[in-house]
C-alpha cells in the first residue's frame, strides 16, 4: 500500500468523522475524532463475527502506517511549530522559570513516581516486571501532550496565566521527556554494566542545550530572512522550510527537533518580530496557513490513535493494569507539581487550586502511544502498549471533556 494511498485514506476518514463530530456531536475536534473513531473500530469488531473481511482489511491498513516514524519524526515538528507561533510569547517569557521547573524538574519527579507505583501495583495483580521498564512507562507517560492540550484548551477558556503556564509546559517538556525515555531505553537495552553517569548527563544536555540553540538559530534566521523580503508566497515557504530542514538537521547532529521547533516557532511567532519582520498580509497568510496544518494533522492523528485499538493485545489484566495505572499517575503529576508552585505561587501570582487544574489538564496523547509503539516485546510492549492506550482515551475524553467544568468551578 503505497503512502498516497494511506494518506487519501486517512483524510477522507478524517472528513467524514470530523463532520460528524461538528454536525452532530459538538465535540472538541480531537476528543470528538477519536470517540467517532474509537466507535467506528469497534463497529468493525462486532462485524468481524459475521464477516471478517473488513476487519482485516482495516488491519492490514494500520499495520502499514509507522505511526511512531509518522508522528515523532515528520507531524510532531510541523504541529509544535504551529503551537509555538500561536502562543502568547510576552506571558510565555513572563512565566518562563516555573514553566522550565515544569517541563524538567516535575517530568523527573512524575517519571520516578509513576515507575515505582506502578512496579509495586503490577504486582498486586501478578504481572511481574522488571522496574526499569516501568520507570520506561513513566518516561514515555508523564510528559503532557502539546497537541491535545492545545486543541482542548483553546474551547475552555481557560485564565491567561493559567493557560500559558499548561501549553508552556506541554510545549517543552514533550521534547524532555523523549529524551529521558531514549535515556532510560538505553540503560534497559544495554543493561546497567554500561550505564555511565557521565555519559548519560552529556547526552542529555546535548540533547535538550542543543535542542534550545538549534532553535534559536533557526528561528533568528528564519527572521532575518523574512524581514529582508516582502511576499507573503515566499514567506510562507520559508517558514515551511524552516520546519522540515530544522527538523533534518537536528537529527542529523543529534539534538532534540521538538524542542528547536517549540523555540523557532516562539521567536518568529513573537509580537516584535512580526511586527518587524512580516507586512498584514504576510502576517495574515503565515497565520492562516499553519492554522490549516494544525488542524488538518490534529485530525489526521486523532483518527490514526482511535484505529490503533486494533493492534492492541486484548487481555483484562492489562486493562485492569491500565485502569490502575489513572489514579497513579494522576497522583504522581500532583506530588511532580507541588514544588515548583509553592516556591513560584507568591512570585508569579498564581490563581488559586493551580496544581489540581493543572494535573486534571495535563493531558496525555498520540506521543505516549508513539513511543510506547517503540518497545521492543522482550520489554513488556504488550503490556505498557494497552496501559498507555488506556491512560490516552481516559485522558482525552475523561478529563478533555470535564477540564473546562473545572477550570470554571476552582477559579
């Protein structure tokens, strides 16, 4: 099956059930396109007992899409650069110390938490594991998805300051955490025998430090090119280029894209580089155009995280795992938060019950599903697959559909 195939199939898919949802449903975009989605593989379920041909042909579909190459490597950059240009850049800068404590320090903390309650309530239900690869299920889990968060927050209303400080984090610590799982993957893959403090600190500062430079680098060229030219055709292609041969060149010298990305799109997105950079016009197609990839990947992926039902391992201890693993981490998100509040809650003027607003958005997505689609099955893939894809649907449709409900009550 070729990829022009795929993606025809994956749009039309993405048209019917997005009218669905806006006709009928009224959903959030991403929460309705993965319900419609979810309903629909089900349906194909309950055919197969009478005719199989249709669920093998939907299977044999999603066994061709590399959803983890698809979405990390090619739409994560698109799609964070896209977030970056539309946020609020001036109260970004304003919060930026608790956003960074968030996006490291709290992704650590929630990483450690999470492997350990989850290693201790495995086996309460007898499913044995080695710790390593739960603290791997706390890598890939604790981080907050930028392209749920984004889609959700914008219908909520959220307050400013409270909004800026969940997509500011979500923006960044989504490039820290892939880095602390490939770290983490590593020690499980190679054993502890060859585990180097040293090593394993340079690589991550490599990572995230070079990440943070590429970025700016990109983004100030990216400025200087705009601002040295006025038509609007031209720009937009710049700032296309600027996505995908960034994107090129961090994995060539082996820096963090999502987060150059995040960076790159924050300074051309920026009120002051606009306003020197770009004419009305410019600025209005530059807006409209990534708007229009925003959504369309949204709704590309959403429909691809409800068709990966199909490839999970239907068994009730690993659901059962799954439905577990909510209130962990839900837990563990709270107690990750709790330090860089209080020590910033005075400074900053934070509206109050922050922490509790922030661990019930925090939401999870397609980049948990991503890496948990990389594990190898010697290291429980199976298992942490149906976690994950459990924790994902209760997050975007449980907490998704109830976040703005709270935001209203607790502020």
């Amino acid at each position: 099956m070729d990829t022009y195939v795929i993606a025809t199939v994956l749009i039309v898919f993405s048209a019917i059930f997005g009218y669905i949802n806006v006709r009928f449903l009224e959903f959030p975009n991403t929460i309705g396109l993965m319900v419609i989605t979810i309903v629909f593989t089900l349906l194909v379920f309950a055919l197969s007992y009478f005719d199989p041909t249709l669920l093998e042909k939907e299977r044999e579909f999603i066994g061709h899409i590399d959803f983890r190459t698809l979405l990390l490597d090619i739409m994560l950059s698109f799609l964070l650069f896209a977030g970056a240009l539309h946020t609020n850049f001036q109260q970004l800068k304003i919060q930026k110390k608790p956003i960074l404590a968030f996006a490291t320090l709290s992704t650590l903390i929630s990483t450690l938490l999470v492997g350990i309650f989850v290693y201790f309530g495995l086996q309460v239900i007898h499913l044995d594991t080695d710790f390593i690869y739960c603290l791997l299920f706390g890598a890939l889990i604790s981080p907050t998805d930028p392209i749920a968060v984004l889609g959700i927050l914008k219908k909520v209303g959220a307050p400013k300051k409270l909004e800026t400080k969940i997509v500011g984090e979500s923006l960044f610590n989504d490039g820290v955490g892939v880095v602390v799982f490939i770290t983490i993957f590593g020690i499980a893959n190679k054993g502890l025998a060859h585990f180097s403090v040293l090593h394993t600190t340079l690589e991550f500062f490599q990572e995230v430090g070079g990440g943070l430079l590429l970025g700016s680098f990109i983004g100030y060229t990216t400025y200087r090119l705009l601002k040295s030219i006025d038509d609007y055709d031209t720009e937009v292609i710049i700032t296309i280029a600027a996505v995908m041969g960034g994107t090129l060149l961090a994995s060539k010298i082996h820096v963090s894209a999502p987060l150059a990305m995040v960076v790159a799109g924050l300074i051309v997105g920026n009120d002051t580089v606009r306003q020197s950079a770009m004419s009305k016009i410019t600025e209005q197609y530059v807006d409209k155009f990534w708007e229009l990839v925003d959504v369309l990947l949204n709704t590309i992926l959403f429909v691809m995280i409800g068709m990966e039902l199909l490839v999970l391992t239907f068994e009730k201890e690993f659901f059962l795992a799954g439905v577990l693993a909510i209130p962990a981490l839900l837990f563990a998100r709270y107690l990750s938060l709790m330090l860089p509040i209080k020590f910033y809650a005075k400074k900053l003027d934070f509206i109050k019950n922050t922490n509790i607003i922030m661990t019930w958005g925090g939401l999870r997505g397609g980049i948990s599903i991503a890496l948990a689609l990389s594990l190898p099955h010697e290291m429980n893939r199976d298992l942490f697959l149906v976690m994950t894809y459990t924790v994902v649907v209760f997050s975007i449709i449980g907490q998704g559909l109830t976040v703005g409900k709270l935001i209203k009550k607790l502020t």
